[in-house]
C-alpha cells in the first residue's frame, strides 16, 4: 500500500501534455484538468490538452509523442508565456498521456461520452467545480502515474490512457538510461513457463548483466532466443507495459531526426518497432521481426541504417554506451485495464470484492469507505460501493452505483454509473449515464448494457448492447434495440461539443431528480 500512498494530487508532473483525437476533446480536457488539479494532475500543473490532427492512418505513439510535444510547446508559450524547453532542461518533470483512439472494444462506453474515450467513469467521485463527479479514467491514470514525477527529473515520460498499474517494486529513478520503458520483470523463463505464461502474445524486455535493455515484439521462445544471443547474458525478461520516459537531450534529439515527418504530418512510427527495437536489435533480427509484420527487407533495412546512426551520433556526444534501459514494475503489480468493456465491468466490480487487490483498489480511489455522500432505504450489501447516491428502496447486492439517483433499485452484480431512473431491476448489467422516467421502471436481462448519448436540439440515443458484445466485431451492426451501429453513434458524435453534450444530459437528469420521491 506504500506505494499507492503516493498516488495522489499532492505530487506529480510540472507540466502535463494530453494528446486527443480533436479539438473538442482538447478544449474539454484543458477546463477538466485544470479544474481537477490537486486530485489528479498536481496543484500548480501546467496542464497542456492538445489534438493530434495527422494525417493518413495517424503517427503512432513514436512520432505521435513529438508530434503532441511540439503542440504542447507552442501552446505553453501562446497561451502561458512559458518556454518547456527551458524548463524541462532545468529539471522540470513532464507526463504525456497518449488517449486518442474511438474505443471500440468498449462501446457502448466511449460513444455515450460523445466519442471521449479518456473520460469513461470509474467508481469513485472528486469534487469538480464545487459538484462530485465521478473520476475519469484519465484522470485515474494521471494519479497513479504521478508517483514518477519526482524521479523523472527533465524527463518526459509518456503513458497510455485507459490502464492503471500499481508496482510491486515500487518506483526507482530514471537517469542511468537517456530512454526506459516500464516492465514487469522476472527471473529468465523455461520454453515450457513462456508459452505457458503466455509471453509470446506481448511486447517483451530483456535486461542484461549490464543493465542495458533489448526490445522485442511479440515472439516465440525460440525466436527471442535467437534475436537476443549478440545482447549478452541476459539477466530479467518480463512484458513490456509500453509506458516509457526520455531525457531532455534525447528528446530534442528526436525532435531534430524527425523534424520533416513531424512538419509533413504523414508517417506513422510506433515507438516499440521505429525506436527502442534499431536501437536494441542486431540489423539481422530486426529485418526478421519487421519481416513478420509485413515491412519488406529493403525498408527495414534503410529505417535500421538510419536509426543506427541516429544512436551512433547521440551516445557519441552524451558520451553514454547504450539508449535503453528498463524501469522493473515488478511481477506482482496490479494492472487494471478499462479498456474492454468486459475488462470494464470486471475492474470496476472489483471495488466490491474482499480481497489484497480489491483493499488496494479502494485505497487507490479512495473508496474504503463504500458510502460516500449517499442516502436513501434500500438495503445494500456491506460489499458494494454505493458513492453520491440516493436510492429510495430496493435491494443492492455485489454492486457500485455512482451519482445514481432512484427511486427503487433491485440489483445483483451490476454497475450503475451517473444514472437516473424511477425502478430498475437487473442483475449483470451496466447502465451507464442513464435517464429513464419510465413509470413502470427498468426490467432488465442478464448481461444488458445501456448507454445513453445526449446531443444539443436533438433527442438521445439510446444504445443497447450486452456484455458478451465485442464492440470491436460489432462496430458496423445494428444490434438488436439499437436504430444506429455504434459507427453511425460515433459520426453522430464527431462534430459536437463534448461540454455541450453535457449540459443536455445534466438538464435532463436534473428535471427527473425533481419528480423523484425523493
């Protein structure tokens, strides 16, 4: 619990950067942060929300990292006369928080927020502009990854916005490496214990006895052996968590080499194959491995060429002998994923479980206390997390319910997020961002989720799915209930203000609170 201790508002980054898929997310992002700094970013941060507006397929989280830093940097010194060059060179700590994407895998989720993936619900609350609103996933990520800003001293570290860990080898400093990413690292594995964990499905790390670390994608016992042989003794192997942070001087670096693709907004590089792996990999097996994910000889070939001077060059002048190094989050850590809608219901029911993992869940939130801000006569089981609630009666069983305001609610097992309703039954369910003044209530079947969409001088969407639903797979079906695919939702959304969008929906939930019994 030590370190979840430290994963708070009170420390964290001097400047946070947060890359979204457009303008109205950046414009909400920038008023959200700032108005929740001291419980997520830290009192005093320089919040930096910008929109990636690249073209083609994107730039990947390589070139997508320079590019959100460059717009950060612009708008810090337009908008805040501050330079973040100067200040990152003078020690300040920078966290950049990549969220851009449509979230299919957990619609209907990510659509009834107006297409703004980052700010699906978690079940605990924070005060936001004098109100209790529930804490976003962003914002939750923002929270636990402040426990490395003190020891990322002009860095800037880069995380992904829709997965919490906790570390079990608590949070050592960068420095020794000018680049590290973050992995859960453990003692070298059998062939037979690396299917069996399944280590072939992720991006890994490997730390030699000198501490430098190798990057590889996604391959067999046999093939990382095989990759790895010219890295030396190899001393820890474990999943990459992705997240990784670079130093002042390799930043600029970067941003130097990769000045024309960032100017011409066209290419894609992801930071695992475009960076850390020509920076790790003998030419032979990087050729191999980009082989496998289609990128013909002569390209890889002339991206290793070009990657192998770049490092030549800057361990020259740095006078360092390697890039990359590892930052151990060790084999027990806690990783909580909400970005899966099973994924979703899963880590969110865990604030009602009695377990290790659960307890710190709850600290994390802190939820330890299952009743905050709630009233009302249901009855309701010691194990569920019932946060600014009110419900009338009914029976509430294994479930969390947030800014939830009902008259009658008969639930098992389910998840009612800023909903407003007279009765509802269901058990399994997820109702998320509900107003429903049927009289006779909600009777729901096992498995349903609900998500409803609020769009200005139009009526909602109500959208229908289930739990068994991959949103992913289902994107362009029409499901049964629905008049819309979560596609057709998703372009409804494009052009809308996202704080708009909120009026509407807190206008309607306010107009059936007031008919409430109360």
């Amino acid at each position: 619990m030590g370190a979840i201790a430290q994963m708070v508002g009170t420390v964290g980054y001097d400047a946070v950067i947060v890359c979204t898929s457009n303008p109205a997310q950046e414009a909400f992002w920038q008023q959200r942060l700032e108005a929740t700094r001291g419980q997520a970013a830290k009192e005093g941060a320089l919040i930096l929300a910008v929109h990636e507006d690249w073209l083609g397929d994107g730039a990947g989280n390589g070139l997508g990292t320079l590019y959100a830093y460059t717009k950060a940097r612009a708008k810090a010194k337009s908008d805040f006369g501050i330079d973040i060059d100067e200040r990152i060179r003078s020690g300040w700590s920078v966290g950049m928080f990549h969220t851009a994407g449509k979230g299919t895998r957990l619609a209907p989720l990510p659509g009834s927020e107006n297409n703004n993936k980052p700010g699906v619900k978690l079940p605990t609350v924070l005060t936001v502009d004098g109100e209790l609103k529930e804490l976003t996933i962003l914002e939750a990520v923002i929270r636990q990854t402040n426990s490395y800003a003190p020891v990322r001293r002009g860095r800037c570290s880069v995380f992904w916005g829709d997965q919490v860990f906790i570390p079990s080898a608590g949070t050592p400093a960068s420095g020794e490496h000018h680049a590290d990413i973050l992995a859960c690292l453990g003692d070298i594995p059998s062939k037979e214990e690396w299917t069996a964990k399944g280590l072939d499905t992720y991006g890994l790390i490997a730390v030699n006895t000198s501490g430098h670390a190798a990057q590889v994608e996604k391959v067999s016992y046999d093939t990382a052996t095989e990759l790895l042989a010219s890295f030396g003794s190899i001393q820890k192997v474990g999943p990459s968590l992705g997240s990784f942070s670079v130093s002042a001087a390799l930043l600029f670096a970067m941003l130097e080499e990769f000045k024309m693709e960032v100017a011409a907004k066209l290419t894609k590089y992801d930071s695992d194959p475009h960076f850390w792996m020509p920076f790790t990999l003998p030419q032979s097996a990087y050729i191999s491995v980009m082989g496998s994910k289609g990128v013909s000889e002569a390209e890889a070939a002339a991206h290793y060429t070009r990657m192998a001077a770049f490092k030549t060059k800057f361990t020259q002048e740095e006078k360092c002998e390697a890039l990359l190094g590892c930052i151990d989050a060790g084999t027990e850590c806690y990783w909580w994923d909400y970005g899966q809608l099973k994924l979703f219901q899963k880590n969110t029911l865990l604030a009602t479980a009695d377990s290790d993992e659960a307890e710190a869940l709850r600290v994390f939130l802190g939820t330890t206390d299952r009743r905050q801000a709630s009233t009302g006569l249901a009855d309701i089981d010691p194990a569920s997390v019932v946060l600014s609630s009110k419900i009338g009666a009914g029976s509430v069983r294994s479930s969390v319910c947030t800014n939830t305001n009902c008259d009658e609610a008969n639930i098992h097992n389910s998840i009612l997020m800023n909903c407003t309703l007279r009765k509802v039954t269901g058990n399994n369910c997820i109702l998320y961002n509900v107003v429903d003044d049927t009289p006779a209530g909600l009777s729901l079947p096992d498995g349903t989720v609900r998500a409803d969409v609020y769009l200005p001088d139009q009526p909602k969407i109500i959208v229908m799915s289930t739990l068994d639903t991959d949103g992913g797979k289902a994107w362009k079906v029409v499901l049964e209930g629905n008049d819309k695919t979560f596609e057709e939702v998703y372009m409804t959304n494009g052009p809308l203000d996202i704080m708009e969008c909120q009026k509407v929906m807190e206008l309607a939930k306010n107009k059936l609170v007031g008919e409430l019994k109360g």
